[in-house]
C-alpha cells in the first residue's frame, strides 16, 4: 500500500501566543487534522518497534483489526524479539522479519505502510522521526519525548514528510470519552459551568516495583551502552530514571491531563507542582506528584488539580472529574470507575434520560447520621451513568482511526501536532516541583 | 350411590393420577437433561440515542440463552470442583457420570413420557436420583437432599399407581 499525504500548513497557527496555541484544542480534532489521501487497498504493512510490555497491549488490541499485515518486528532484547515474532506468527500464520536496530530494518524492508512505536520514552523521537523520514506512517506511544525539544522534533517531521504521525493518547478514540465531550459537556452543557477539574491515578506500592528478569536472558553490556541503558536495570526500569522519561506524571498523568485539555479546548496558563521520594528514597523522579494548572476559559477560570501517587492506590483509582456548577462527570477508561452527578439545584434530566443519553442510577440511601448538621450540609447530587460502554480493548478505536487515517478514510483524533499541545504544559511539571515554584506558560513554553 | 359407581369413578381418578404423575415426571426430567445443553452468548449492542443507533460506537452487552452440544455440562462447573475435592468420589467415575447425566435424563423422561416400559424407567429414574442424592450428601447440601427425596416420592407414587397407567407404547416391564 502507498500513499503520499496532503500537508495543511499551520505556520500561522505556529506563531500565535500561548492563548491561540489552544485553537485547535477549541476547534475540535477533527477539523484541523489531517487524513491521508488515496485509494484504499487491502493490506497495510506495519513494522513493530519495540515489542516490550506496551507494544504487546497494541499488537493485541491490533490483532482485532482486519487487513493488517505485520511485515517485521524491531526489539534490541532478543527475549522480546522472539515474543514478538512468535506472537505474530500465531496470529497471521508467518513469520515476520526480525530486527534488533531500527536503522537495518528501514533499510532492509520493503514496501512497509506503517509503524508502530512502542519504545523507551527517550527513544519516540527518535524512533517516529526516522520512520517518518523513511516515508512511513508512525503511531507512537505517548508521552511523545522525554523532552520537549524532542516532541517538537516530532510535529516538525510529520509536517515536512507529510505523512500521519498518531500519538497514542488512546482515550481522544474512545466513544465513552468522544460522546461526553460532544453530546454532554458541549451539546447538552449538563455541567453547566466548569469551574474545577479534579484528576487522580494511586497505584499501590506493590505495582510500583522494580521490574526484574532473568539474568540468563540479558543484554550484553555494549548492546545496551549502543542503545543508551547503563545497564540491564536501567533498560527494565527506564521510568524512573531522569534521563530516559519523564517520571510517574507522564507515564500515568499524560492521559489525563491530556484529557484536562482537550475537555476545556485551552491550554493552562500556568503550572504548580510539589513531588517528592516518599517511599522509593533511591528513584530519580518523585515517586508522588501533586499539581495544580489554572486555566482561562471562555466561561471563566478553571483549577485543574492533579495527583499521581506510585505508592498508594486508595481514593478510588484513575479517573479525570470535571465539576461544574450543575453537574459533575467524573470520567475514566474504566467503566467502572466512571460516574455522572447532577446538582439539586440543576435542570431535570428526564428528557436526556428518555432519550437515552444518560441512565439514571439506583439512588443512594439518605443517611441518617447523628454527626450531620443540616446547615453545614448540601442536598446529595443524583447518580447517573452514560449509556453505554466500550466494547473492545481501550487501545483499540485509536489504533482503527490511525488505520482508517491511513487508508484515508478519517482523520487523526490525536496527530502529534494535537498531542503537542496537549502534552507541553506537562513538560513543565517536573520543573516546577523541582524548584517549588510556579511556572507561568507562554508560548515559548507551549508551541513548537 | 351404586358400587361400580364409586369404583369406576376412583378408577378414572387413579388413571388421572397416574397420568399427571408421568408427566410432571417426564416433563421434569426431559428439561433438566435439556438445561445441561444451555449456555448463553454475550452480544453488543449498539445503544440507542434519540431513536436512533449511537455513532460513536457505544455498546450495551445484551445476553441471549441459547442451546447447543458444545455448551454441555452434566454436572455444573462449581459442583464439580467440590466433588473431586470428595476422597469417596472417584474422577473416572465423575467423569463418566458428568457425561451420562443429561443424556439419561432426557431418554428416561422420553421413555415414562411414551409409557415405554414405564415401571423399568421409573426404577431407573430413581436410581439415578437416588445416585445424585448421595452426591449432595457428599458435599452436605442438606436442601438439595430433601428436594430430591421428594422427586423420591413422586417416583414411588408413579410406580405404584403405573398399573392404571393408560396410552403407553409398551406395557411390559
């Protein structure tokens, strides 16, 4: 399959102040990104880079889509290699080409469409910039760099090649996530004014360990110094070192905050921080982080706060709440920990309820309790649920729109221009925690 | 009120009897043996808004009950598990019986429903009641136990009543 993509140029889009860097948020996606043009055909040709813990989760939620066919996959741990290859094997009954350096694979394979990123952090610049180059279409996983230079190395490599360049912020594809936006925050306004956002990822501390391996299966010492590991640790673990990502808060807070952006259509104004080694003494990004971003909307301010805690899950998991003046919609990838409120004071919902955008929820027992006074207290907001759930595997609507873009027939929901601007005020959290001071963001923070 | 009368009116109600007897017996087991075959299929549905079906891709799952050879289970999966638990029970034997169950089911509730060798069928309806009794003595499922001594019951009534048994294919044994 080949294709060559039609480029809109965004120059003047590039070169407006940090308050027009929000127009394309305010915009809605779909209007200003790009898809690629010509005529669709069977099969699209993808290489898999990285074939780690993340580029599994993508190659099965990819072994759910029609007319893909996996022509090489790229690991430096044979281990993962051999997975890989085995893996895509089972599924389409050959065996792809195998590669431990991406330079030999582009050079060696022919006539591939696509590929999908799934390295290190500090290698999806580098990675997606030399497969653009090479001419292919690149989903990569987020967070887009470890650094900001290297995000914006990617949004001017797609632009000068032309060809897609999807970042996998996977919930931008999600319906759940697609219809709250449209049809409930926007169509309906249930929230009514938005004037809080309130996100959250706790993790225990048990699923914040080191990972181990075999010491049988490691890489020989001067492969990992070629490919930037001091050693065999570093290459397990490369999330908490400084050098190679971006910490607990973009690992984990780049969805959300992600999601604090495109729901408001503006990037913040400004970003407080304060992290710290609370229980992982010897790790180098904070193992705990707390955030505030203040933003200007048209409807007036909004606080985003925001924690990512690696060493506690209470408080009720992962989710992003968006608290308005009449309702609040606390939203997450999980279904379950998804849950809509509507104020007292608010409009009825009947209508919205009989034609079928929201369901209501069994209501909460009224507690009788000695330790309430009436005065303090106000009325408890009525549950509601959206109407329906996705049915696939999170990953998998945004890897269909990458290959539906590819074969022309959509538009990227979260190209890396988008992602950019979504992402860029959270390269200035570590920063601000790091030096307890507040970072007011203007463009030269947040554009390209 | 003459004698023959009052007998041939009884007579019609022990062949009344005896009738709902053999098909509230028949009915029984054919079903349970038909139930082993159950299994339900999980679907997604499209979730309709304004009348209409989403666009976004929303699904509602929505389970249909449906039958099929491959979906058989004579004995249930979390009963099994405590079965082979039980030192008394052997796992061939389990195994055998977890295949032979719905099967037998089905063709003795045929056989009492056809009146084919009613009295032969019951007896062997019994045993095998009697043989799933002993295996919920086995794992002290006391309520079970009681619910079967009274489908027990039923049996031994049927049986005694099987010589006013009427509209039966073969009326030996």
């Amino acid at each position: 399959m080949k294709m060559e993509t039609s480029v809109i140029s965004r120059r003047d889009f590039i070169g407006k102040a940090a308050g027009g860097i929000g127009a394309g948020l305010v915009l809605g996606a779909p209007n200003i990104l790009r898809a690629a043009q010509g005529e669709a055909s069977d099969k699209i040709h993808v290489a898999l880079v990285g074939f780690g813990k993340q580029g599994k989760v993508l190659f099965d939620a990819m072994s759910n889509i029609p007319g893909l066919h996996f022509q090489a996959v790229c690991d430096i741990w044979d281990y993962n290699l051999k997975g890989g290859i085995a893996k895509v094997r089972a599924l389409q009954g050959h065996t792809p080409k195998g590669y431990a350096d991406i330079d030999e694979m582009l050079a060696t394979e022919k006539g591939l469409d696509a590929a999908i990123v799934a390295t290190p952090d500090f290698w999806h610049s580098p990675h997606t910039v030399k497969c653009l180059e090479a001419g292919l279409h690149v989903y990569c996983e987020k967070m887009m760099a470890n650094t900001i230079e290297g995000a914006r190395a990617m949004v001017r490599a797609m632009e000068k090649t032309g060809k897609l360049c999807q970042i996998g912020h996977q919930r931008r594809s999600n319906p759940r996530y697609r219809f709250t936006l449209e049809q409930l925050i926007k169509g309906n306004r249930i929230c009514g004014q938005i004037v809080n956002i309130n996100g959250q990822w706790n993790r225990a501390v048990s699923s914040s360990q080191d990972i181990g391996y075999n010491p049988k299966l490691a890489i020989k010492p001067e492969v990992l110094a070629r490919y930037g590991f001091k050693d065999m640790h570093q290459f397990m673990n490369w999330r908490t070192y400084r050098d190679l990502s971006g910490g607990p808060i973009s690992d984990l807070g780049a969805h959300q905050i992600d999601i604090f952006n495109w729901f408001l259509g503006v990037p913040p104004k400004s970003v407080f921080a304060s992290g710290g080694n609370d229980y992982f003494k010897t790790r180098e990004h904070f193992d705990n982080v707390m955030t505030i971003f203040d933003y200007e909307t048209p409807q007036g301010g909004v606080r985003a706060f925001y924690q990512v805690l690696t060493t506690t899950s209470a408080g009720g998991g992962y989710y992003e709440s968006f608290m308005g003046t009449e309702a609040t919609i606390q939203i997450s990838e999980r279904s379950a920990f998804t849950n809509i409120y509507r104020e007292s004071s608010a409009p009825s919902w009947d209508g919205l309820v009989s034609r079928g955008f929201l369901k209501r929820q069994a209501a909460a027992p009224k507690a009788q309790s000695a330790d309430a006074i009436a005065s303090y207290e106000s009325a408890a907001p009525e549950a509601y649920a959206l109407p329906g759930d996705l049915s696939k595997p999170p990953h998998q609507p945004h890897l269909e729109n990458f290959f539906d873009a590819v074969r022309g027939k959509a538009a990227l929901t979260c190209d890396a221009r988008h992602a950019f601007e979504s992402e860029a005020p959270i390269y200035w959290v570590n920063p601000s925690a790091l030096s307890r001071q507040p970072i007011n963001l203007t463009a030269e923070h947040l554009s390209v | 009120m003459s004698t023959e009368s009052c007998c041939g009116g009884n007579k019609l109600a022990l062949v009344f009897a005896s009738m709902l007897l053999r098909l509230w017996l028949a009915m029984r087991a054919i079903q349970t043996g038909i139930e082993k075959y159950a299994g339900s299929k999980a679907s997604q549905e499209a979730v309709n808004i304004d009348g209409a079906a989403n666009s976004y891709g929303l699904t509602a799952s929505a389970s249909v009950k449906q039958y099929a050879l491959e979906n058989y289970h004579g004995v249930p999966q979390a009963l099994m598990e405590k079965f082979k638990a039980e030192p008394l029970m052997s796992e061939a034997m389990l195994r055998l019986y977890d295949r032979v169950l719905g099967p037998a089911l089905i063709v003795l509730g045929v056989t009492i429903l056809l009146g084919i060798a009613s009295r032969a069928s019951l007896f062997l309806l019994g045993l095998l009641y009697i043989s799933l009794t002993w295996g919920l003595i086995l794992i002290k499922q006391d309520e079970g136990v009681a619910w079967l001594g009274v489908h027990m019951i039923m049996v031994v009534m049927a049986l005694v009543l099987a010589e006013h048994n009427r509209f039966t294919l073969l009326k030996k044994w």
